[in-house]
C-alpha cells in the first residue's frame, strides 16, 4: 500500500467531501464510502490504551487498560447494527485475529490473582452468590468457598516501554490496513484520525500517511446542524443555543494540539467548492498524484451540487439574529465568500 488517505474535520465540516472526490482518483479503495474508522481514537481504542500504560500506569493498572481496550475492538468486531462497528464486514474476520496478536505482544505478564476490578459484581456474578449463599449458610462455609471474580484467567499486566509498544502498534496498524486495502495501492479511511490526535502521528506512521483536516464556516454547521440535520437524525453533537455552541466551538478548537507534519494539509470546505480547480490541484500535489490519476472527475464530488450546502445562513430572515452572535464570537474560523448567496435549507444536497 502506497498511500493512506484520512480525511477528517470538526463534526459536520464536510470531510467526507475528500473521501468522495479521492474516490474519483485510480486505484483508490473506498469501498464503503463514508464509514467512518474509530478503532484508534474511540474510548478505549489504541490511543487511549497508549496513555494509560505509557502515562497513567501503575501496579496492577494495565490488567483494566489491556481488558478494556480488547473489550472494545471486540464491540466493533461483533456489533453489527452498530453504525462504527461490523468489522467482520467491513474490515474482515482477520481483525479479531490481529487485535489478539497485538494484545499478546504487549502483554508482558499474565499469572493467577485478582485485583478489585474483577471482584466488581456484575449480572452473572450476582446470580453466582445468590445460589452460593443458601449452600454456604447449610454448609457452614465447607462448599462453594471459590472466590467468584468476573474473570477467569488472572492477571494481564504491562510495564511496557514506549518504543516497544509503538512498535508493535504500528504493526498492529499496518497489518490492519493491508488487510482495508484489499490489494489496492492506495487507501481512503474516512476518520481514521481527528484533528485531536494528530500530534500522535509521528509515533504510528511513516510518509504513507496522507491527512487532510477539513473546516467549515461555523455559521453554516450550526445553522444546517440546528435546522435540518437534527430534524433528519443526522444532527451532530453541538449545543443548538447559538451562545452555548461559540462557547462550545471555540472551547473545541482551542483544545486542539496543532500538529506541524508534512503529513498533514489542512483546507477549507469551500474553497473545495468555491475554488475546485486550485484546490483539487492543492490535494493531489500533497498526496503524489498527477492529473491523469484524475480518472472520474465530479462523479463522486459535485461543486455545483455542493455550493447549495454553503451559505444556507443567508437564506432566511430568521436566522440572522444567531449568525450576528457567531459573526461576533468566532469571526476567526468565519470563511471570506467571493460572492453572496442566499441558499435554503429546504435546497441543501444529502450525499450518501
């Protein structure tokens, strides 16, 4: 595999733009389309594992950090009505085969005993004591003194050192990507990473990496998020109080860690859409593709069906109350239109 390609943004801000314009290029795997990939950034997944044994680790910590990560690629491998999951399908059956592996190499000891986390009383366990109780009490304790405990094979402990376990994570990742790009050259991976995380990329991968971070003016995320995403269950995780979502925006933007990485570009949703040319040369120039890559153009990514998604907060009276606050409060993410429009909400292009 060549290339790894991972468009990303803010919630709504339009990365899967990037998704779908790549998939115009040749030999590019985007086999499903939008899907976003959360197996390292998810509560749980590899990054999180990553700060707990590398910064948050103690005694016998990591025995909950190794179970709680395999807890979690186990969800995604197995839940298959869960939008993030299904990886059987959508990565394959190998990925349950990997994540074990992986699991393995970080473990460095594993022997009987228990800690207070598997003394914590769940469903099966409590049926477990409520049956033990009445044999104990006839008994007088000479049956059932087997300590019930959530888990059955003791402790999985880490100490782990920093290069080690990049490492064998970045095996870990590699081989789950080559299985992805099913023979492909290159590869697209919608969300793979988020702007958040980025500052981790120099420990997990080489110049294969291609991220591209896309913003959006928040004036349309919040109007399209507000009036017609919610009312159609695709709504993202913003405040709908004007007031409360620049407070909470700004609040997102400024925890990010900005990453300066030649991996990484960084564009603006509308100047896809408002200056395609320049900015589709922009991409591929940072990806390594030529124009005759180029082999199915606006097939997948539209300009001109894109631009009724833009300057929906010009296009009723109603609104312009709430785009004055966010005028005000986040004029520095604001995009600088080279002409006026006034689009309708009712207008705007779902893609699938």
């Amino acid at each position: 595999m060549k290339k790894l390609i991972v468009p990303m943004g803010y919630m709504g801000s339009g990365s899967s733009a990037i998704t779908d314009l790549l998939s115009e290029f040749e030999d590019c795997s985007n086999e499903f389309k939008s899907y976003e990939y959360v197996f390292l950034h998810c509560p749980n997944g590899l990054f999180d594992l990553e700060d707990k044994l590398l910064i948050g680790n103690n005694a016998i910590k990591s025995d909950e950090s190794i179970r709680s990560f395999k807890t979690q690629m186990d969800k995604l491998y197995d839940k298959k009505f869960w939008w993030i999951g299904n990886y059987k399908k959508i990565v394959g059956p190998e990925f349950q085969t990997l994540t074990n592996n992986f699991v393995e190499e970080i473990t460095q000891f594993k022997f009987k005993g228990y800690w207070y986390t598997h003394e914590e009383v769940n469903t099966k366990m409590f049926l477990k004591l409520l049956i033990r109780k009445p044999i104990k009490m006839i008994s007088r304790n000479k049956i059932c003194n087997k300590k019930i405990l959530k888990y059955k094979d003791g402790m999985m402990l880490s100490y782990i050192k920093p290069d080690e376990f990049y490492k064998f994570a970045k095996k870990y990742i590699n081989d789950v990507l080559n299985v992805i790009s099913r023979g492909h050259e290159n590869v697209i991976m919608d969300q793979l990473l988020l702007p958040f995380n980025l500052f981790r990329v120099d420990n997990y991968f080489g110049e294969e990496l291609k991220a591209i971070v896309v913003e959006r003016d928040p004036r349309d995320v919040f109007i399209l998020n507000k009036y017609i995403w919610d009312s159609k269950q695709i709504g993202v995780p913003f405040p709908k109080d004007v007031r409360e979502f620049c407070r909470f925006y700004k609040s997102m933007r400024e925890s990010e860690h900005i990453a300066e990485s030649k991996k990484i570009l960084r564009i603006k949703f509308e100047d896809l859409v408002y200056n395609y040319d320049k900015t589709v040369s922009i991409i591929s120039e940072f990806i390594g593709f030529d124009s005759t890559q180029h082999i199915a153009p606006k097939t997948r990514f539209i300009p001109e069906l894109s631009i009724k998604n833009t300057q929906v907060f010009n296009g009723k009276e109603e609104y312009k109350k709430e785009v004055k606050v966010i005028e005000k409060e986040l004029k520095e993410y604001l995009y600088n239109f080279p002409y006026l429009l006034e689009n309708k909400v009712e207008d705007t292009v779902e893609f699938d």
